[in-house]
C-alpha cells in the first residue's frame, strides 16, 4: 500500500456539516493559523483558504455532504492552486 506523504506549506482540516464547517489551517511547523466555524459553502471555503492556497492540501471529516467540497478542491487544484490528497 502507497501513503501519501508528501511536504506542504499549509494544511487545513475541516469538520464539514450541513450548515457549517470547523475549518483549523496549521502551517509546516504546526503553528495554528485559523481556527474558527464558517459557514458551509464554497464562497466561505474559499475566502478562509485565499491567503494560504500556495501548496495547501485540504482533508476534511464529514458526513454525506462531502461532494461539494471535493468539487471546489478538484477544479481549484486544476488551476495549481492547491494539491489535495483524493485526486
């Protein structure tokens, strides 16, 4: 079995609800830098992530209501903006 283990810059997990998301972004040396509840959708995903998108990867813990967020991560990743462990 191949792990993925490659280095980043940024990374940002994300506890995904229905109306909300628990979005914490730790730099390479584990220094936190958010850490707070958004709402759930693109537009907010987006905005919380702009000033950290240089090699970000994106993991997130959540329900059935995932797929939109991989969308956004697959066509953002497209543009080279971000690197994201499911593609």
């Amino acid at each position: 079995m191949r792990f993925y283990n490659r280095q980043h810059r940024h990374y940002c997990g994300i506890d995904l609800h229905v109306k909300t998301m628990y979005v914490c972004i730790l730099d390479s040396a584990g220094q936190v830098l958010v850490h707070r509840n958004v709402k759930s959708t693109p537009e907010a995903f987006l905005e919380i992530v702009a000033p950290y998108r240089e090699d970000l990867v994106v993991a997130a813990e959540c329900m059935f209501t995932w797929y939109w967020l991989a969308d956004v991560c697959a066509a953002e990743a497209s543009r080279s903006c971000w690197d994201t462990p499911w593609r």
